[in-house]
C-alpha cells in the first residue's frame, strides 16, 4: 500500500489499544478493571440529555454554521469571561467536534518544515504525533517529579528559539495531574513576550476539574490575546465525551482561518450537541460539583493506595483524574508492567511512555471508577508485586 511518507510520522493514542485488548480480556471470561481511559465514568447530566433529545425532536439535524451556533458562541464566551476573568466576544470562540480539531487545526495554521514547536512531555500523546506529521521539530519540555510536574519555566526559556514557532501548554495536565500557578503563568507571558511569532496553544481542557486553588491562564495577559489558543470543551467536564464537542478562543481573524480549515474537514460540529451544550454551560452545575466531589475522593483512596504499593511512590496530582507513579524502583519497564498489570492481575493501566520519552519509570492510573474498584485493582496489583516482582 502506497501511503505519504508523513503517515509514517502519525502516532496515536495507546489508551484506545490498551481498551482494546482489555476488552479482548473480557470476552475470554477475564474479569478486567478499567483504569487505562480518559473519559469520566459518569452519565452526561439528565438536563443535558433532555436538551440534546429536544434539540433532536425540534429539527436540529442538519448543517449550521461552521464556527457554531450563535447561541453556543455566546455562552462559551460568556463562561470562559466569567472563569478566567476577562472580556470574551462570541467573534473569538469556534466550536469543533471534540478537543483535538483545535489542536490540529492550529497546527496546520502555523507549523511547517523547519520550524519547531515546543510542547509538555510527558504530555498528551496528540501532542507529538502532529507535531511530527507536519514536518516540524518536536522539542519536548520535561514535566518533572520533583517540580510536580509542573513546567519549569527556566527550562522553558532555554528551549524556545527564534524557530519555535508554536508552544503548548497543559493545565491541569494529562497525564500528570501538574497544575501552572499564577506565578508560572506570569513568568511564562514574560518569557514569550520576546518571541513575537511564537503561537500559543493553551490545553485547558481539564479548567474544572481542580482540587486546590484556582486555574489560571494566560488569556489574562491581554498583549498575549493575538497569538494564543485557548482549547477547552465538554468531554471532561460534563461526561460528554461521546458527544464530540469542544471549543478554542482565539484572534477573530485566526477565527476566520480555523473556519475555514473546519469547512474542509468537518464543515461544522452536530446542530443537536451544540444545542446541549448551551444547557450544558448554563444550566445547573450540581452535576460538575458532585462529579469533581466523587474524584477528589477516589484521588485520595489512590494515591494512598499506589504509595502503600512496594516500589511504588505517588504525588498527589493537582488537577484531572489521573494518578501517575513513580514505578522505577520494580526493575521492569513501563511498558512490560502495563502488560503484567493487564495481563496477570486483570488491571488496565497505561505505561508512562504512552505519553512520550519522559514518561518511562512511571504509570497512569484513571481514577475515572468506583472507589470499589480502585482497591480491588489496588489489591489485585500488590498480590501481584509480592509474587512477581
């Protein structure tokens, strides 16, 4: 088969084919815990539902305008305004089927042979993948234990160069659960400010799910707002992963290039989801709270759990629904203890290098389940290092 040589250069997501032999499992009679998924274990909130279901019912089939619904366009403004702190214009905000249009829209836009693009490693794992697909130079930028996994905005500064063209942010952060402080932020504008034709893109896809303090972004840094990217969306925050719905702010005449890009992928985002996701945005948020509520338990009952594991210490993650480990003391790979955890004690993990080179010696737990089945897989996982390992 004769494929453009950049196919060559596309990863993809590994938690899609731990799923998969996980299910595999499943089918021959394993009993298999899930902590391998991205993707919160909670129904999309029954307002929500009945929006989407309505919606339905009242026509809202076919095509809309590519950058949104007004009416959604108004209410992601409305909502990124009044969490960050700042003026949002509807003219700033395209909606998109799902977080990762934005990424790549975004790269298509600015990335090309020769230049580089700096992004958080380990990191989403989409991230990279484009990065290299579009010829550009990946420079990764170490999360590190020690920092808890926060960037460290000195090292930054020694990576960007007059050839980055674009540098990625993510706070709170996938896989890490590292949150940027205000005082990163701040340290951050003030190193960008010196490469005027830096694009930013600002992965704040997790912005509700925080346990200490407040997020931050650099939207609060107006000279910045010409050349920065906010990415947020729905999937995380309101269990709605399956709706494919998420949104970037940005420049109103980057607007018009992103649209445009949307009119030759997608032509636009599903009428009936958009008009969920207004209730979504200004409906109740009970259901957010009470789902941050039940994750800020479940962090608590797995990290104590990992760090009571042999061999195995864990930070308290400060945002997301992640736990990573530190499993270097075990002696094994990441990849070889994903595959033992799998395969051996029936629990889906994901190795640290999932998610780039960085991530060797540690794991990704979701802590997306039942508290129940965090310590079965807890359980089921000290077993298996006290006979094996």
């Amino acid at each position: 088969m004769k494929l453009a040589a950049r196919m060559a250069k596309l990863g993809t997501e590994t938690a899609f084919e731990v799923l998969a032999r996980a299910k595999q499992l499943e089918r021959e009679g394993r009993n298999i815990i899930h902590l391998q998924i991205g993707e919160p274990d909670f129904d999309t909130p029954k307002n929500v539902v009945e929006a989407g279901a309505k919606a339905l019912r009242d026509g809202f089939t076919h095509y809309g305008p590519a950058p949104g619904l007004p009416e959604l366009r108004e209410a992601v403004a409305e909502q990124v305004a009044r969490s960050r702190g700042v003026d949002v214009s509807p003219e700033e905000v395209v909606v998109v089927p799902g977080g990762k249009p934005i990424m790549f829209f975004l790269m298509l836009a600015v990335l090309e042979d020769g230049c580089e693009a700096a992004y958080p490693n380990p990191g989403f794992p989409i991230y990279e993948s484009m990065i290299n697909c579009l010829g550009a130079r990946a420079v990764p930028i170490p999360l590190r234990e020690e920092n808890d996994f926060a960037l460290d905005v000195d090292e930054l500064a020694g990576l960007l160069t007059d050839k980055t063209r674009l540098l990625i942010l993510n706070s709170p952060s996938n896989p890490c659960g590292g949150v940027l402080s205000k005082d990163d932020i701040d340290r951050i504008a003030a190193v960008v400010r010196d490469y005027p034709d830096l694009w930013i893109l600002s992965d704040e896809i997790y912005s509700r799910i925080i346990y200490e303090g407040e997020h931050h972004s650099l939207i609060t840094h107006p000279d910045l707002r010409e050349r920065l990217v906010v990415l947020d969306g729905f999937s995380k925050t309101y269990a709605m992963t399956g709706w494919r719905m998420g949104y970037g702010v940005m420049n109103p005449k980057l607007v018009e290039h992103i649209t445009r890009l949307q009119v030759n992928a997608t032509s636009c985002t599903a009428s009936f989801t958009q008009v969920a996701g207004v209730e979504a945005l200004r409906g109740p948020q009970d259901a957010v709270e009470e789902m941050l509520r039940q994750f800020r338990e479940r962090r608590s009952v797995i990290v104590e759990g990992l760090n009571a594991l042999p061999g195995v210490t864990c930070r308290m993650p400060k945002g997301a629904f992640y736990a990573f480990p530190n499993v270097k003391e075990l002696g094994r790979p990441s990849k070889e203890l994903e595959t033992m955890f799998l395969e051996k004690a029936g629990v889906a993990c994901l190795t640290g290098t999932s998610f780039g080179a960085h991530g060797e010696g540690y794991l990704r737990f979701s802590y997306a389940n039942s508290v129940e089945n965090i310590r079965e897989a807890l359980g089921r996982i000290h077993e298996l290092i006290e006979s094996e390992l």
